[in-house]
C-alpha cells in the first residue's frame, strides 16, 4: 500500500507511540494501574506541561458547549495551541482532513 506524501509523518508519529506501547509489561495495563492513578494525577497538579500542546476537539460534540477547552489546557501547559474542528466526536473519522492539518502544522510548527 503506497500512502499519500502528506500521511507520512502521521504514520511515523502512531507508530513511536505503537511501538512505546509493544515494550510495555503487562503490569501497565490500564486496569492494574487504576488504584494508583488518582494518586500520581493528584501529585501532578502542581507540575505543568513544558511541551507544546495541541487541543482538538469536535465543534458538534459535546466538549465545545461544555468547555473553554484551551483556557482549561492553558491551567495545565505553558504553550497551549488548538481548534474545534467540523465534526462530533470522532476527529480523524468525520474531518479526516482538517485533522490531519491540525497535527500536520502542529509537528511543523
């Protein structure tokens, strides 16, 4: 299968995440690490993203009306960036290609 030019650095992108996620022990299962987690995401309030951070969200779904999402994210990150797209839940299914521009500029930028 020959993928667009454009895809390229989409796929290279899930497949450092695919391949984070293979090496994991099974004592990373989300089910394992429930009772911790409330723990370890009560300890990180205090800390703050240093990385650039991209919000996507759907316009018609149910965060848009809900939230200020980037005024949320800009409480927990230094250098906020995002949009609402056209489309519900389902970003990369119902705006394949706004999407994709998102992450494109994003990882660009």
């Amino acid at each position: 299968m020959r993928l667009p030019h454009r895809a390229i650095p989409v796929v290279a992108a899930v497949a450092a995440v695919l391949a984070v996620v293979s090496v994991l022990p099974l004592s990373a299962s989300p089910r394992r690490a429930a009772s911790i987690d409330l723990a370890h995401d009560e300890a990180d309030l205090v800390q703050t993203v240093k990385a650039p951070l991209l919000a996507l969200w759907g316009a018609h779904g149910r965060i848009a009306p809900a939230f200020d999402v980037l005024a949320t994210w800009r409480e927990r990150a230094a250098d906020v960036r995002g949009t609402s797209l056209p489309c519900g839940h389902f970003l990369a299914e119902e705006a394949p290609d706004e999407t994709y521009q998102a992450l494109e500029s994003f990882f660009r930028s």
